[in-house]
C-alpha cells in the first residue's frame, strides 16, 4: 500500500523516527519495527499496541512532557518528544519484570508487603514504583475552564446506526447538534470523547485538553459494542492484536506482522483477513476454539502459539496472535443515565421501544448498544430512531 | 521469557487464577470482587474485562449467568486529565 503524506520527523527515546502525515504515534512506532511499548502494572511484563482504540493502557508513553498518553490515540505531529516510561531502568530492559518470576500465579497485594508494619513506608516505595515508573508532567500546562453548552441533541457514537441517524436528523434541519465519540481512539478531528453522564442530566465531553458538559433536550445512545479479546495464556504480550489495531495500522500502510494466527471468531474475522492480506501477512493458522489454545509463546514479542488439535498438541511459528472475543455492547453511558437493561447470556443491552426509546425521558438508543447484531438491523435501527426524534422534537 | 499467564483485566494485571483464588475465599459478591482484586477499576474501566469476570464468577458460584447482575459503571468511563478538573470555575462549585 503506498504511503501518502509527508514525512513527520519525531524523537524516540532521544532517537529520530520518521513517521508520516496521517499517522497516529503509535502507527509511525509500528512501522519503525518498535514492540514493546510499555509495562504491565504489577508483574511489569512487556506489552505492545493491543486494542488500537484507547482503551487498554498497553500502548502509554511519555508524549512532550505527560505521562500516561494512549500512544493509539494521539495523531503524530513533527517533532513530537516520546518516550516509554514504564520499566526500570528501560521497558525494553526491566529488572522489576522479576515480579511475573516471584508472583507466578498472581500477586495479590492484599496480603504481601503488610508486615512487618515499620517496614511500611519502604513498602510503600517499592508498590509505588512497581505500579508506575510515570513522573509527573514537564509543566503544569494550560487548561481551558470547564464549558457549559446546550443543544437539541446529542448524538453519542459515530458508527453506523448513529451516523444514519445524525444524517437524517440534519436532514430535517435540526441545527443544534452536537456529535462526540464514544471512543478514545477514534482521531477523526476534532475528537470529542464522552466521559460520563451525569444525575443532573448532562453529558461530560472531553474536547482537547477541555471539558464540557452538555445538557441536550434529545440524546442518543449509538454507543455500539466493545471489541474485546481473550484470556489465553499470554495473550497480552506484544503481538497480541485486537482488530482495531490491525485496523489502525494496515490502513496506514504498517504490516502488523508477516505471520498471523486468528483465535476465537467475531463478525470482523473478514474485514481482518482482508486487511492482512492488503498488507501481505499471512494467516499460518485459524483456531476457532479459544478454549483449544494451550499458550501464547515468546516473551518480548509474540514467536509461536500451541494449540490443541484433537488430541495432538500443534506449535505454530508467528509474530502476530489477533484475538477476536466477543463483540460486547457498550452500556456504561446507558446504565449512568438510569436505562432499563436487559441480560442477554454474557452481556447487557439497553431495552428500547421500536422508536428507539428508552425508559428515560429524551434518551434514545439504537444499533449495536441495543442487541442488534447484522449490519441491515442496526442501519434501519438507526433511522427508525431518528424520525421517533423528530416526531418528539420539541419535547420529550 | 514470561511465565505462563492469563489475564482478565489487563490494565490492573489480574490473572484469572487471582480472580478464581479470591471467589474461593469467599468473595463472591460482584461489587466485593472488584474491590478485592481490582478488576475493571483501571483506565478501561471494564470495557475489556467485565464479561469474562461474569462468566468465570457465575461458573464458581453456580449462579446463572442472566442472573450476573452487572457492577456499577462509574464516570469517568475514559480517563481524564486532573488539570483540565481543577480549572472548573463555574459558580455551583464556588457556592459549595
């Protein structure tokens, strides 16, 4: 896939990376062939770039100065300072990875480090450290003033059920609209990210460095579903994709490795394929059955996966392990405004009418949130709620 | 080299023996197991890991897995910065 964009030149632990306009830093770090990206918490294991949506913290740098920054989320900008930070003395090289030796089952922190109590502040020392090797940020910096914003309504999510109601809404001339995403990763300009909503009825939006909180007559749920992944054995190292990361990188160009295998399934095995075959990795291996996986080999990057087959053991050699788990609607948002939820098996929908309504007064939802799964239900579902919007238009 | 590990929550690094060892001594309330082991308390806030922790609580305990109630989602759901809170300035803070 050939690249478009200009060069965008950036520093990498004190080294320049080229990257490219239309990048995200995690994608200009991928193609640079960087893998680990980061530490895990408490056993201090290597982590890379995992979920490619901002939600995981496996892909956190240092970025100018902050700590803590989603590298998957932040589009690239030319002189760009980035630097891991977790680890001691470096991520690549972590002398507290010997935690994941000590702690071999878990490390419950409940019960160690508590006696004897005069050791306590040294205790202290060593759990801080452990959990985060971040600095406070360079400065201080510049923070707008929280904003209070009203508009008629609120459309919450850009996929595809919400993007069919916010054109037919527009469509009728509604003006006062106000359009944020449910996802940090999503570097569409200019992102706004939806962080809560709140008893009083507004909806917290985080807009570049600040926050608002908007009260809207109408609001829709077009949260959609989360994608997750899978509790293999070492299932979390670098090499261990979502589909949003593979997603991430093969449209900008970046192989996400040159030997894939597939485990579990979900409606986006697909678009996963052919997404690896744009950027010619090969599929080695698909295992259906997660629970078939016996473990995820390598160490600071992903070099095999065994797995059961019948009754034979098979090791596969590959750089890359995507886990497709299942595609869980996105109810936080809903459950905080007071929605009726419905179980269905392992997950939660939100329970509308056939207009899209919920139980609360002015707060509709559609697609993916509600249990809708094919693609025809979610579309008609988002212009179903859509003309119920209108039709209230001008009161709940 | 890494020692075998899986994981549920991945930003609080709990593996699901943690998770399986902490329902046996007797955390067995959805909200108390959270607490106990961290699980869905990290920047993700849950999005990864709340239906595995469902299912693995429901299969030790015997309860259905429709029964499972769900933990409460707390906001902020995405992470936000400290700076961008203190700088609120408007007057329903100042009357408290």
């Amino acid at each position: 896939m050939p690249l478009s964009g200009e060069p965008l030149d950036f520093t990498f632990n004190g080294r320049t990376v080229r990257g490219y306009k239309g990048d995200t830093i995690a994608t200009a770090l991928a193609r640079d062939g960087v893998k680990s990206f980061s530490r895990s918490m408490k056993f201090h294991r290597p982590r890379g770039l995992y979920c490619g949506s901002g939600r995981c913290i496996s892909c956190v740098m240092r970025v100018n100065g902050v700590p803590g920054v989603r590298t998957c989320g932040v589009p690239l900008e030319r002189g760009m300072v980035v630097q891991t930070e977790r680890g001691f003395p470096t991520t690549r090289f972590d002398l507290l990875s010997v935690f994941d030796s000590v702690f071999r089952r878990q490390f419950d922190y409940h019960s160690r480090f508590i006696r004897p109590t005069f050791m306590t502040p040294f205790y202290q020392y060593v759990v801080r450290h452990l959990a985060s090797s971040s600095r406070v940020p360079d400065s201080s910096g510049a923070f707008p003033a929280l904003e209070r914003k009203s508009c008629e309504v609120l459309i919450i999510g850009r996929g595809i059920s919400g993007s069919v109601a916010q054109a037919r809404i527009q469509k009728a001339g509604v003006r006062s609209l106000i359009i944020a995403d449910r996802q940090v990763g999503n570097v569409s300009a200019p992102p706004s990210t939806v962080f809560g909503f709140y008893e009083s009825g507004e909806v917290g939006l985080q807009v570049g460095s600040g926050l608002q909180l908007v009260k809207a007559r109408s609001i829709l749920l077009a949260t959609g579903r989360e994608e997750t992944g899978l509790s293999i054995v070492n299932g979390d190292i670098p090499g261990n994709m979502l589909p949003e990361a593979v997603h991430q990188l093969t449209s900008r160009g970046v192989s996400p490795g040159a030997r894939a295998v597939l485990v579990g399934t979900n409606e986006l095995r697909d678009r996963v394929r052919r997404q690896l075959e744009a950027v010619r990795s090969s599929i080695v291996a698909e295992v259906q059955d997660a629970s078939s996986v016996v473990q995820v080999l390598g160490g600071r990057a992903v070099r095999g996966i065994e797995y059961s087959e019948g009754r034979t053991s098979k090791t596969v050699r590959c750089d890359l392990v995507i886990q497709l788990g299942p595609l869980v609607p996105a109810v936080e948002l809903a459950q905080q405004a007071g929605c009726e939820l419905r179980s269905s098996g392992s997950f939660w929908t939100v329970r509308v009418d056939a207009g899209g309504r919920t139980n609360v007064p002015g707060v509709y939802a559609c697609g993916g949130v509600t249990g809708l799964i094919r693609e025809d239900e979610r579309i008609s579902s988002g212009e179903a709620v859509a003309l119920s919007m209108l039709r209230n238009r001008g009161g709940p | 080299m890494v020692v075998r590990k899986s994981f549920i929550c991945l930003c609080e690094d709990v593996t699901v023996e943690e998770l399986r060892s902490a329902i046996r001594r007797g955390y067995t309330d959805i909200e108390d197991l959270k607490r106990i082991t961290g699980i869905g308390t990290g920047p993700c806030q849950g999005k990864q890991c709340l239906h595995i922790y469902r299912e693995i609580l429901a299969e030790e305990t015997g309860i259905r897995i429709e029964d499972m109630p769900l933990t409460t989602l707390r906001p902020p759901i995405v992470p936000t910065s400290f700076g961008a809170w203190a700088s609120r300035d408007d007057d329903e803070e100042a009357d408290r």
